[in-house]
C-alpha cells in the first residue's frame, strides 16, 4: 500500500511538471512574433497564388495592394513584417517607386521583389533602392518561402559600391535586356553582397557564365 502511495504521489507530481512545462511552452508560442505580410501585385491570380503558399507556412497576410501608390499606403496602415512587391503594375506607381518611398518613410522595411521581368537593371535598382531579394517569376514555393525567411533575419546586405561598379562595367550594358533565371539573378546578388570591393574579373566570370 505504502508502495503504491508513493507510486501514486510520483506519478502526480510528473504530471504536474508536464502541465507546467506545457503552459510554458505555451506563452513562448504566445510570445513569438507573428510573419506579417503585404502582398502587392496587379494581378488578382497571383495574388491569390501567394496567399495561399505564405498562409501554408504560417505567415498571415494581413493586406494586399494593386499598385505602388496602394501599397506605400497599405503599408503605412498595417506595417507588415515583410512586403512582396511586383514591378511593373497597371495604374499609378510601380514597383521601385514604392519601394523608395516606403524606405525613405522607414528604413527598417523589408521588401522582396517578385517579377515575371528579372532583367540586371530592375534586380540592381531594386536592390539599390533598399530591397533584400528578387524572386522571378514563375518561382517555386520552397524558394520564395527561403528568401523570406533569409530576409526577415536580415541575411543580406547589398554594398552600393558593389552595385554601381556592376552598373558601370561596360560588358553589362550589352546584356541589360536579357531576362536572367533565378541561379544567375542570386549570383548577381551574391556580387552585389560580396565584403569586398567586386573585381572586373569577378563581373567579367559572371558575364561569362551569363
């Protein structure tokens, strides 16, 4: 009987630490920030296409826009944790346009672009302009879900210096209207983020591996 007793106070004393530990684990999840998102874009399919990948991970899109001029507002309203902006959209202003405004009104945001149209000059510029990423379309989910996950940990820094230097190399200029996959745009970012000044060579090695 004594046996059992004591039996009976270890198993309930076990269950109590359980209990405890669960509630602990509880207001950590409580605790933790929530993945907000703004998505912009002019096209209501992808719109939707988006929703559906992020809510799937466990981001909560807590608005949507059509245009840059929506976006900078939405974005005032709601203060997303990250934005996915599309470039070229119908009406009022693009892409880029919204991304300098959004930045020159908090520097702290964080902007992936997403577009169909993955040329140097539109990843440079937005990238230059204050955005962590570019994802081209079409994309798969596991990559987008990646980039924004590196951008909300704040896994890239580009280097201005970097990006003028890649601008100026007279070789890129005969390449800006050929559209790039998505390895060759996250080489180009890789050269834009290097610690140190980029080489001739190294944008000559990334021409020629184009």
């Amino acid at each position: 009987l004594r046996k059992l007793n004591s039996d009976r106070n270890k198993i309930s004393r076990t269950i109590e630490l359980l209990q405890s530990r669960i509630e602990e684990l509880k207001k950590g999840d409580s605790c933790m920030e929530e993945r907000t998102v703004l998505i912009v874009d002019d096209v209501e399919f992808m719109r939707r296409v988006l929703k559906d990948i992020l809510e799937k991970h466990n981001y909560k899109v807590i608005g949507t826009a059509i245009n840059g001029k929506e976006a900078v507002e939405k974005y005032e309203e709601l203060k997303p944790s990250i934005v996915i902006m599309d470039i070229h959209m119908s009406f009022a202003k693009d892409g880029i346009d919204a991304v300098k405004e959004i930045k020159s009104k908090d520097s702290g945001a964080e902007i992936v672009m997403l577009s169909a149209l993955g040329t140097i000059p539109n990843v440079l510029e937005s990238i230059q302009n204050g955005a962590k990423d570019f994802i081209v379309k079409p994309f798969a989910s596991e990559a987008l879900i990646d980039k924004l996950g590196k951008a909300l940990n704040n896994k890239y820094h580009a280097s201005n210096d970097n990006i003028v230097a890649i601008q100026q190399n007279a070789k890129v200029t005969n390449l800006i209207s050929n559209p790039m996959s998505q390895d060759t745009i996250d080489r180009l970012l890789e050269l834009c983020s290097s610690d140190n000044k980029v080489s001739d060579e190294q944008i000559n090695d990334f021409i020629n591996n184009f």
